[in-house]
C-alpha cells in the first residue's frame, strides 16, 4: 500500500527489532498477525495494531493472518467475524490467510494430554471460586490445590472424559503445573481447560471442554509459524507462561512475543466490554453509529482507511502509555479529504435572500470548480435563480465591525457569482428576520470589467427552487469529559455528552448531492467535511458531518485539562 506524499515512518523499536532478527537470518521469512476475538467490532485501537502487524510484514517481504481467537463461545458471534473481515479489509489491507484458532482444537486437545503425561498438568476437581481464593496476591503467595499430585494416569482419564462429555460444567478444570508461589501470578498452576457445554460458531457441538485464551494464544503462533507476535502490553506479564509452554511443547516454531502500548484516544473509551454496553443499553444506535469509536462507526462518520493509516503511522510505536487527543484523527481526515473531496455547496439553516434585479422566472447555470487548487477534478453546473438561500449566520442585522458577512446596506460575494448588496431586511411580527431584499451587481460577474472587484466577505448560497431538502446530522465527542473511563467514583456512561448529536432536518443541499451514493465524501465550502449516509436515498439524501473544517476542539481541550 503507498500513501504517497508521506514521509518515510520514523523508526521504532519493533521495526529495529525485526530489521535485526532478519539481518542476522534468526527468521528467513517475517510472519505477523493481527489475532482479534470475535465478541464485538474493531475499534481504533484494534487499528492501531492491525497496520503496525500489516506494515511490518510488508517492510520486510513477509506477511500477515488474520487470526480468529475463537475460543470463548460464550461471547463469540459469526456477526462479529463477518464485520471484522469487512473492517481489515476497508482499511486496506490483504490477509495471507484466514485462521481460527479453533482449527487447532484437536492439535491444542494432544499438546494438553503431553502435557499430563510429562506430569506438567493435572485435573484439579475444586470449583472456580476455590481456585480463585488459592491463587494469592501480589504480595502473598498461592496455595497449592489438593489435585496438584494427582498421578498423570489419573488425570488423563479425567480430561478424557471431560472432553466426552461425562461432567457438567466446572466440575473440573486442567491447570498447569507450575509454581504456586510464582511473583508472576500468570505462573500460579493457570487454568488451560474449562468445560463448558456451548455450541460453537465453527465447531458445532463437537467440543464441550474449551481452551484458556493464554493456553490457544501463543501455541496458535507457534503452529502458523508466526515469527513476531505482537501485542499490546498487558500481555507482557503473560509472556513467561507463553514461553513456558513453548518449552515444554513439541511446538513446531517459536514466535517472539514484543508488546507494545495501546492506543487511548481521549473523550471515548477503547474496550469492547465498555462499547457493547453502549450498543446494549442503546446509548448509541447500534456498533456503527457514527459517534462510536469502532471502524464501521467512524467509517459511516465519514472517515478514509488513509486517514486511519496515516494516523496510525504519526502515533508511532512505543512502550509507553499515552492519550492521543481526538483531534489528531481528525487533522488526518481533514489532510486526506481537502485534497480528494469535491467541493459542493449546501446550506445548513437557510435564509431567504430575493434577488430583487434578477429577472423572474430565469435560471441561469454557473460553471463552477470542483476543487478550487485541482483543475484536473472538473467542474460542475451550478443553478442560480431569483430566490436564493444563505445561511442564517452569514446576516447579521447590528454587526460588528469585523463582520464581513451581509449586513444591512452591505456588501458581499456570493461564490462563483456576483457581488450583492443587501438593500432591505423584511421582517414577521414578531421581528424575526424573514427575508433578505438584494440586489445583485452585473458588472461584477466572472468576465466583466467588476470581476476583480473586492470586497471583504465571500458567502456561499444556493438557488432556493433548485436546492434539494436534506437531513444533516452534525457529531460531535461522544463524552463530555476527556477520560471517561478514568472516574472511579462515577459510572462512564454518566459522562455521555448529552449534545453529541444534533439532526438539522432541514438543511439545503445542491442539486445533484441527493443522487450520490453512501460512502460519498465531499467539502461543503466553509461548512465542512460530509459523507452521504447509508440511510440516505434520492428523495431522503442524509449527510453526516465527518469534520468540521477547522479544529474547534484542541482550544477547548486545552482548557478542560
Ligand atoms: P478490548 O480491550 O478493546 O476489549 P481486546 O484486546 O480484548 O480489546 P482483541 O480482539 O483480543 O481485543 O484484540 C486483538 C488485538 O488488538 C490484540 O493483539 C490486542 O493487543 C490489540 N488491541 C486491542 N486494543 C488495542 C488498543 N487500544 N491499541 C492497540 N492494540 C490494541
Ligand atoms: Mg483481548
């Protein structure tokens, strides 16, 4: 993938770390993979993860599996699956193959069984909470299990039958056997069977015991022969039983673990436990609401897959904990879309402007650019008739002096068009401003001698008998406050901004806008970033707001931290 223009990535750890093992021929073929479990949608921080796994395969001729980490029924959906492939593949990137770690079922059932033969596991009968209260502390160590020396003969009858089906579930587990009193909690004898009598998405009814995710993780690695796994780094504590297993296993290859930090973005969460609360409490409408942090919502928000990579190529890769403001997604997006999206014209809450010299029932059709530095984008026909629409906030009636908008007795371009003078303001009973009365400059016209003419402001506009009636919906942070997750004292759904949404039923658009299809990105001039939505039809066109045109929120952030 080239994301020209772009700055070759400043290095990093794990790059250096990889250009090593390759030079030094430790790996003859770089192998990574990006290894989700399918209990809920991608997020950012899952994209964080998924182009440094892609990049660095790619940087050095190797490549890149996608692995389902499917071994939790419980939480684990087909949906899940099928939107995950739909988002590695959105941003861009090409998976050398497909993995489940439940293929590995049979392969992961034998290891276990070596495992007991060699007396390095063994059946534990206690329940879970027993296991849990044995386990010790930081700072006490565990108790041993009165299972712990149970023979290997006896322990393999066991797990025989709990894999045939004849115990319910918890009556027992397979435990390791390590080292109760380990510092590293990880060590403590850890669980690598339950029984858990659940259907399987891809295994059917075919198992009833299931493995631990720290005992499938690392020796799925080893059987796709991956020779670089990396993880985020809450998993660096798990690495010793990661190698433990792989010492004790006839694994065919040994992958290396390096950890790297999370992405955390500030003003949401990233954790898929927090998120599905917030589709399963319907605070949000649904995992793709444009307000998620998840890649269908921020997709359907109208973000690029190049904006998120070159996001993801700025952060960079690092071993230390960070908050990245929301904004710096944004500034992407905006760097993206200014060069690639068309210009189009739209009122968000309209103003009646009448053209009082501006012959009756004449439509005229203005040539305008679709990209105001890109010729090569083309141009489009624009409609201007009689009776205009402005947006409301471009009229002020007792402006101030830097206001270079309409004013009364004012003047102002309108893009593409002409100068126009606001000669009358007419008003309800109540005093609300109804209508403007101008009149428009002939000689100011592209072509006549007034073209250059200046004057301070210029507003955009669109002919009122042409224009299309469109739903707007504008987006702003979903939370009120920068790290929701971060309160102790209050629940994060408290800190759900209450104005993170607002719908603009009847906004103006131009003609032509209506007939795009979902997916569309384009500027509204001095308005902002908008992409056509997917609930959005000919005769009901609905536009989000991607972004807006310039960051109006690093000021206040600034302030609140
Ligand atoms: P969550 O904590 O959001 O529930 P998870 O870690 O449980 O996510 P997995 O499906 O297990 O989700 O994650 C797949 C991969 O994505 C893992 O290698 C994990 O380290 C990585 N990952 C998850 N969250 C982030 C993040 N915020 N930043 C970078 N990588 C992440
Ligand atoms: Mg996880």
């Amino acid at each position: 993938m080239t994301d020209t223009d772009r700055p070759e990535p400043p290095p990093h750890f794990i790059r250096t770390r990889i250009r090593k093992d390759v030079e030094t021929e430790v790996v003859q073929q770089v192998v990574t993979r990006f290894p989700p479990e399918p209990n809920g949608y991608l997020h950012i921080g899952h994209a964080k993860s998924i182009a440094l796994n892609f990049a660095m395969a790619e940087e050095f001729g190797g490549r890149t599996h996608l692995r389902f980490d499917d071994t939790n029924p419980m939480k684990e959906e087909q949906r899940y699956v099928d939107a995950i492939r739909d988002d590695v593949g959105w941003l861009g990137y090409e998976w050398a193959r497909e993995c489940y770690a439940s293929d590995y079922f049979e392969q992961l059932y034998a290891w276990a069984l070596h495992l007991i033969d060699q007396g390095l596991a063994y059946v534990d009968s206690q329940d879970a909470d027993a296991i849990r209260e044995q386990r010790g502390t930081l700072t006490e160590p565990g108790r041993e299990s009165p299972y712990r020396d149970r023979p290997p003969a006896e322990s393999r009858d066991l797990f025989e039958r709990m894999r045939a089906g004849e115990f319910p579930d918890g009556a027992h587990v397979l435990r390791a056997k390590i080292d109760m009193a380990a510092p590293n909690i990880n060590l403590r004898d850890p669980v690598l069977y339950r029984i858990r009598h659940q259907h399987h998405a891809r295994t059917g009814d075919a198992w009833c015991i299931y493995p631990s995710y720290d005992f499938a993780h690392g020796q799925s690695d080893a059987i796709e022969g991956i020779t670089h796994s990396l993880c985020t780094l809450e998993f660096e504590d798990h690495r010793p039983l990661y190698d433990w297993l792989i010492e004790h296993l006839p694994v065919p290859a040994r992958p290396r673990q390096i950890e790297f930090a999370r992405l955390n973005l500030d003003f949401t969460v990233l954790s898929k436990r927090r998120l599905s609360r917030l589709v399963d409490e319907g605070h949000v409408d649904g995992w793709d609401d444009p307000r998620m942090p998840t890649l269908a919502g921020i997709r359907r928000r109208g973000f690029t897959p190049a904006s998120i990579r070159n996001f993801c190529t700025e952060i960079g890769v690092t071993k230390s904990e960070s908050v990245i403001p929301f904004g710096a997604l944004e500034r992407n997006l905006r760097d993206d879309l200014n060069v690639r999206a068309p210009r189009r014209l739209a009122v968000l809450n309209p103003l009646k402007v009448i053209l009082t010299n501006f012959p009756d029932d004449e439509t005229e059709w203005l040539e305008l650019p679709n990209h105001p530095q890109n010729p090569d984008m083309g141009t489009r026909e624009v409609p201007l008739s009689r009776e205009l629409w402005i947006e409301a906030g471009d009229f002020m009636i007792d402006a101030p002096k830097k206001f270079f908008r309409l004013k009364p007795g004012g003047e102002v371009r309108l893009r593409g068009a002409f100068i126009v003078r606001c000669d009358e303001v007419v008003k309800d009973d109540s005093g609300n401003v109804v209508a403007l009365h101008c009149s428009f400059d002939p000689d100011t016209r592209s072509g006549q001698p007034g073209a250059d003419r200046k004057v301070k402001g210029t507003i955009h506009w669109l002919s009122a008998e042409h224009a299309v009636r469109a739903e707007v919906r504008l987006y702003d942070r979903l939370f009120s406050v920068p790290h929701p997750a971060a309160d102790k004292d209050r629940d994060f759904v408290e800190h759900l901004n209450p104005d993170s949404l607002q719908v603009v039923s009847d906004a103006r658009i131009e003609p032509g806008v209506e007939a795009m299809a979902p997916g569309t990105h384009m500027q509204f001039e001095r308005t902002g970033y908008f992409v056509v939505d997917r609930d959005s039809t000919p005769d009901a066109p609905v536009l989000n707001r991607a972004a807006t045109l310039r960051d109006t929120w690093s000021k206040i952030e600034k302030q609140l931290r």
